[in-house]
C-alpha cells in the first residue's frame, strides 16, 4: 500500500480509521489493489524469505512480527523513499489494529 504513490497519498492520518470505511471512500484505489499487490508478491515473498532467515522476522501466530532495529541507518534516502518508510510504518500499526487479517483480506480482495 505503501509503495503506490497515489494509495500512498489517500492513506488515512489516523488509525482510528477503519479499513473498510477508507476503502468505501477510496473505490478506484481499492479496485486497482489487487493487480498491485500480485505484481509486488515476488518481490515480497523474497523480503520475507530473506527476513526470516536472517531473524530480523518471525512467524507468529497468523501474523509475521519483525525485530527492526530502534532506529534506521544514517544513509541518505530520497524524500520518496522516507515517505514510504513512514506510511509502511503507519500500514502496518493500522493493519495489526484492523482485526483477523482474514477480515483484511476480504477487504482488500486479496488472498494471502
């Protein structure tokens, strides 16, 4: 959700928003999620292989938990790439409050 700029940009502010309220006030980015996150799953099936092996994630549950560190490392990173950092970090607080991922899922008209 993230890394779509325009999904990116609508995100709520707050996540006292309700997924399925900001989806039914987002139809044409909700329409267009499911081809987006199809052409990322390579991608993110490898991040997650890859987090795994090294610990920084876990299975836990019907969730995956990370151990990311405190703070990020002192590179120089576009104002892009900062602003996708910041609203993955708000998607995955605001997903983990959503309820089952099941619920998520249907949501979104996605499978895992």
């Amino acid at each position: 959700m993230a890394l779509h700029a325009p999904t990116r940009a609508a995100l709520p502010r707050k996540v006292t928003v309700k997924l399925g309220s900001w989806l039914s006030a987002n139809p044409l980015l909700r329409a267009g999620f499911p081809a987006r996150a199809s052409a990322v799953a390579p991608a993110v099936r490898a991040g997650l292989r890859e987090g795994l092996r090294a610990g920084v994630l876990e299975i836990a549950g019907d969730r995956i938990a990370g151990h990311a560190p405190r703070r990020r490392p002192t590179v120089d990173l576009s104002a892009e790439v900062e602003d996708i950092l910041n609203r993955a970090e708000f998607v995955g607080g605001w997903l983990g409050l959503a309820g089952p991922p099941a619920g998520s899922y249907a949501l979104l008209r996605v499978r895992p």
